[in-house]
C-alpha cells in the first residue's frame, strides 16, 4: 500500500514536471520528429519490385481516416499515381512520397472523388522536382479539359509560386496539368512497366477505366469504380493482387433508412442510386475468385466505416465467396510484390 502511494507519488511529480516544461521539451520532441520525418523518402532501400501504396481507400462520404480515391504504384524507379480524390496529395506527402518523380496520374473517370486532389498533387510534384513540364494526366475523353481547367484555375497561384521561390525551383512551365485522353488498351510502356486501361461498367460515367499494371512478373489490377464487368475479370486474370471498390448495401440501405426518416429525401434518393454502379464486397469476391486473383484488397469503402472491428460485418458473406485473402483498405497501406516472385509483404506507413 506505502509502496504504490510513492509510486503514484513519484508519477505525478514526473507528470507536474513533464507539464512545467512543456516548452523545451516539445521543442525538443518536435526537433527530433521534424529531423526523423522532413525530406524522408520512403522509396529509399524498398527492394525492386511493384508496390501498392493505398493513399485513399474512401469515396464521397465524409470519413475521418481515409481520404478519397488514390492508389500509388511504386514499380522500380517509376512512380504513378491512379486517381487523386481529397486528401490524396496530403498522404502522400506526409509519407514521404516523393512526388517530384510521379511520372503520371492515371484516371479511373471524372467523378469528383477522383479528381479533387489534383491540384495539391500538381503543385507538389511541380515543385518537389522542379518540373518543367506540366503533370500528366491520362485517362479517359474529357480528361484535356479537367487539365485545362485545373490549369487555368490555379494561374494566379502558380505566378506567385516563381515570383516567390523563383523559378529554379518553380519553373514556369512545370506549372498545371496537362491531359491525354486514351482508348482502352495499353496506355503506358516505359521503364519495363506496362499499363493497360480496361473499360468497366459506371454507367452513366462512360466510359469509365480500370487499370491493369505489369511490371518484372507482378501484376495489380485497379478496379476504378465499376458494377459487374466481365470485361474486368477478363483483365485480371491470374493478378497478384486486385485493388476493387466495395460498396456494402446492407449498410447503406441503414444509411437510407435513416435518412428518410429524418426528412432528407434528396439524400435518400442518392444512397439509393449509387447502390447499383457499385459492387457488393460479396460481389468483388466472387469476381476475385473467377479471375483468380491471388489477392483482394477492398477500397472505395461504402459507407464510412470507423475501425477495422466493423471489417467482418462490412464484408459480411465475402470470405465464403473466394479462397484468397481479402484486404479490407486503409489508407497508409503499403503491399509489396518483390521482383523475384517472393511472397506478398504487408506493411502501414502512416
Ligand atoms: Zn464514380
Ligand atoms: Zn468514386
């Protein structure tokens, strides 16, 4: 009893203490955080191979952990990102992505939570590198435009970026986006990487992309967002790892349910609508299973879900549906497929 009073005694003294020096000590602590974490690369020592960063696993929703749709592909030298919703570009950057060297950005289709983050993702990458030519954006028809507009935008922003910081490291002409619409098929072959855009099923987004990455043996499928396509498993065949959306009706028809009895109809009426362009967790299963793919990685997740406790009844039947492991999505998730063909590595990196 004598013994755990002091003990208690001695804590609270450290605490009192600990709190009196604030100050120094933060400073202290955050001299130490900023040394450890400013500038870090972290695709300094990653072994050769096709790496899977998911920088947003979440959609339009509001979600306090996962930013909207981003998928970044690591394959050897090269960097590409595949759509950057809100909150894409801030992941990246707070992880030590370094975004001078994304070579492209990929576009699933237009959807706003595809799109949204492009403009912080332009300016890191315009600056992180000194870029003389504008981002890349490739994707489907209307993609020139989204650029042009994106550009236009941020013209006074990107004037101000070279008077500031001169244009060494701002050269004017690095500045915006620029746009290249593609047909499906093979859309990228640089470096020993190979892109190919598949059409998927979003109607009345049309046409609307996946994305299949070959790099060393490796293979990862994005799905972008879809309903059923045959086309998508078609292209999938035998993938390491297939990266699909995932919408759970059950939930969201809670979500409707209460919607509708608060009054919000025109809220209800859009969680009813977006159930049948996207697939169940169930669905993406078994689509997984037919390609037979090696792993599924759910992202897209709808409705929000608040922690990994909820994964099961998010994924509801899904495990029965294929034999593989499935990946319930969160941001800060990095998947690893070395080069010699060696097992799938898993590994946060938020
Ligand atoms: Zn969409
Ligand atoms: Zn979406």
């Amino acid at each position: 009893m004598k013994r755990r009073a002091v003990f208690a005694m001695v804590l609270a003294g450290l605490g009192l203490a600990a709190w009196a020096g604030r100050a120094p000590l933060g400073s202290m602590m955050m001299e130490r955080a900023i040394a450890s974490r400013a500038g870090q690369d972290l695709t300094a020592g990653l072994p050769d191979g096709l790496h899977v960063v998911l920088c947003g696993t979440g959609s339009p929703l509001p979600d306090p952990t996962r930013a909207e749709a981003c998928t970044l592909i690591i394959a050897g030298q090269t960097l590409l990102v595949f759509d950057a919703g809100d909150g894409a570009a801030r992941n990246l950057g707070r992880w030590g992505v370094p975004l001078g060297r994304v070579q492209a950005v990929f576009l699933t289709h237009l959807h706003s939570d595809h799109v949204e983050g492009l403009p912080p993702l332009a300016l890191q990458r315009w600056v992180g590198g000194a870029a003389t030519t504008p981002l890349p954006l490739i994707g489907p028809p209307g993609v020139e435009q989204l650029a042009a507009g994106y550009t236009m935008a941020f013209t006074a922003d990107a004037g101000w970026r070279t008077a500031h910081h001169g244009a060494a490291i701002a050269p004017p002409s690095g500045a915006g986006m620029s746009g290249r619409a593609v047909a499906p098929g093979l859309v990228w072959d640089q470096g020993g990487v190979k892109v190919t855009a598949i059409e998927v099923n979003h109607a009345p987004v049309v046409p609307a992309y996946g994305y299949r990455i070959d790099y060393k043996g490796r293979s990862v499928v994005i799905s972008g967002d879809t309903g059923a396509s045959a086309a998508l498993e078609q292209a999938a065949r035998g993938a390491d790892v297939l990266v699909h959306e995932a919408l759970q009706p059950r939930m969201v028809a809670m979500m409707t349910a209460a919607l509708e009895a608060r009054g919000r109809a025109n809220t209800a009426k859009i969680t009813r609508d977006i159930i049948d362009y996207h697939l169940s967790p169930e669905q993406a299963a078994a689509a997984a299973s037919r390609a037979g793919v090696k792993t599924l990685v759910l992202s897209h997740i709808v409705p929000p879900i608040p922690n990994p406790y909820f994964n099961a009844a998010f994924l509801g039947d899904a495990p029965n549906k294929y034999d593989g492991p499935i990946i319930v999505g969160r941001d800060g998730l990095m998947l690893s497929l070395p080069a010699d063909g060696g097992p799938l590595r898993e590994k946060m990196i938020n």
